[in-house]
C-alpha cells in the first residue's frame, strides 16, 4: 500500500535522528542515503496510485514527523546554523542577494 511508503520514510527519519543524537555523522549519511531512495521510489508510486480520505490524513501526520524528525537532525549536526539565523536577519534584503 502506498500509506506503507510514507511510514518506511517516517522510519529511516527516526533512525537518521537517533544517529544525529549519538552523533554518528556517517550513520546520517547513510540514513539520508536510504530517505533518499525511499522519496523516489514513492514519487514513483504516488504518480501511479493515489490514497483514500483517511490514509491522506494519516499521511499528514506522518509528514509532520519526518519534518520534525529533519529538523532536530539539522540541529544537532548544524548547531552553528541556528547561530547565525539571527545574524543573517539582520542583514538589509539587498545585501542577501549578493
């Protein structure tokens, strides 16, 4: 079923995430690896088939995860990019662009 798709990739978030905690740069990469090929596989399938009412809700929430699950990865292996958000706010909009 396409649902299962959605919570292969919901899996190997959770797992990219437990390997940014132990701060396992390669298992990551790996894991990133495996979303990867999981999306495309999925992008394939999505073009073929689609969900019913209730499997597109349950896929919101499960998009909601892996977005939070993304996040907390780039925090741990990029703490110096939520440093300098507030620096790059500060910027005029016409500096941004060069």
């Amino acid at each position: 079923m396409l649902i299962d798709h959605y919570k292969n990739i919901e899996q190997s978030s959770q797992r990219m995430l437990q390997a940014a905690q132990a701060q396992d740069r390669e298992g990551v990469a790996r894991w990133e690896d495996v979303c990867a090929q999981q999306i495309a596989h999925l992008q394939r399938r999505a073009s073929e088939e689609s969900l019913p009412a209730p499997q597109r809700r349950e896929k919101s929430g499960i998009l909601l995860r892996i977005l939070r699950n993304d996040a907390q990865v780039r925090s741990l292996m990029e703490p110096w990019s939520e440093r300098l958000e507030p620096l790059l706010s500060l910027m005029p909009p016409s500096a941004s662009r060069n």
